[in-house]
C-alpha cells in the first residue's frame, strides 16, 4: 500500500482499537501556549502540577509577565527547566503585549492556520510542536502536532523517513493524513506509544499494528530468519 493508505489502516485500526478520544476541554489560547511550554521535557503530570501553581499565585497572565521572575520560576518548579522556562514565559508574555496592547490571542482564531501559525513561531520557545497544539486544542485549527511518542511510534511503523527529525515530521505527517483526523490519530498514536509501544521494550504481541509496522517485521526476520 502507499504511504496515504498505510496511514488511513494506523487510523482506522487504531480508531476500532481505542475508540475516538476526548481530551480534556480546550484551553484559551494563551493558557495553551504557557502549559504547552511548561510541558516541553517533562510529563503531563508534572506539566499540570506547574500549570496550577503559576495560576494559584497570580490571577492574571499580566501579573505574570510582570512578576519578579524567581517567583515566576518558584511556581513552575515543578515542571523542571524552571530557569529557563519561566524567563521564555514573561518574554513571550511581554512580547504580545508590545505587538497587540494586551495579553488576548481571541485574534488567532480569525487567521488562516498557515498565519497563526507563522505568528506563534516568532517566538523564541514556541516550536513546530507548541505551535501545532495551540491550533489543533485550543483554535481548533488542523495541525499535526509530533511529540517524543509519536516520533517513535511513527519512525516504526514507517510512515515517516527514518533519519527525518521531528520538526520536520510535523508538516509531513500532517500530508499523510487527512485533516479531519489530526485529532484522533494524534491522541491515539500517543496513547500506543505510552501503553504499548514503549520506547525500550515495545510489547509488540499487543499491538493491532504488527502486521503493516516495519519494525515489528524486521524483529520478526531477526528472530525468524527464514521468513
């Protein structure tokens, strides 16, 4: 099969496999792109947990900007990398507020996803991943976003060139699949690789993917070398 039908069988196995996901309610737009940075090189829990502090401690997104920033980076402890987040936080709260005149994204939603896209990237820390999880979560705009799961489990499968870095990944993958599936094969990729998919010891016997994943058939050719 071509690469757009090997991802239409990931989909739909994976939609009968797991059903279609709910994810939590989407966030405002600017609350989104804060967690989703609080989320870079941790776990949700963690994430969560910094997310809620930064909110206990200020009521507004303003008096976050204008904090003292070791109380910003005491919130966001545990989230980890609080030095270096907490900064990139008020800098980017502090550069909206220059551009726009207040701390209020409500605008994106009236661009193209290509430009409210390209308006995100401008900002040092917001990657192809966090800007892709603004537009899908929270604007409900088409965006592939790829985090470390589904890098993994896509490179296995085959559905992306091995050596293709994850950045970009995100425009690639986004070609394979149609759009009104982002949502769906986003959250389902990400739950194969956390239950089984697993970054060190895939538990392959489990998978509703073996028999169209690449590297479940080359460890079947190692283990089985006359097939």
């Amino acid at each position: 099969m071509d690469s757009r039908e090997h991802a239409l069988e990931i989909y739909q196995r994976l939609a009968d496999f797991y059903g279609h996901p709910d994810w939590r309610n989407p966030l405002p737009p600017l609350d989104e792109l804060v967690s989703t940075i609080l989320s870079q090189n941790t776990n949700d829990t963690n994430r969560d947990r910094a997310f809620e502090s930064l909110r206990d401690k200020f009521s507004t997104w303003e008096e976050v900007r204008d904090a003292d920033p070791n109380k910003v980076i005491e919130a966001i402890r545990t989230a980890g990398l609080a030095n270096q987040k907490g900064p990139r936080i008020q800098n980017i709260l502090k550069e909206i507020t220059d551009q726009r005149g207040s701390l209020d994204l409500s605008f994106l939603s009236d661009m193209s996803t290509e430009d409210a896209r390209e308006w995100l990237l401008q900002f040092k820390g917001v990657g192809p991943k966090t800007a892709a999880i603004v537009l899908q979560f929270s604007l409900g705009k088409p965006a592939f976003p790829v985090d470390t799961h589904i890098y993994r489990v896509t490179g296995r499968l085959g559905l992306r060139p091995a050596k293709m870095n994850a950045d970009q990944a995100h425009d690639y993958l986004a070609e394979l699949f149609p759009e009104e599936t982002y949502y769906d094969i986003h959250l389902n990729l990400i739950r194969l690789g956390r239950e089984i998919c697993h970054a060190r010891t895939p538990n392959c016997p489990d998978c509703p993917l073996q028999d169209i994943c690449d590297y479940y058939v080359e460890l079947l050719k190692v283990t089985n070398p006359e097939i």
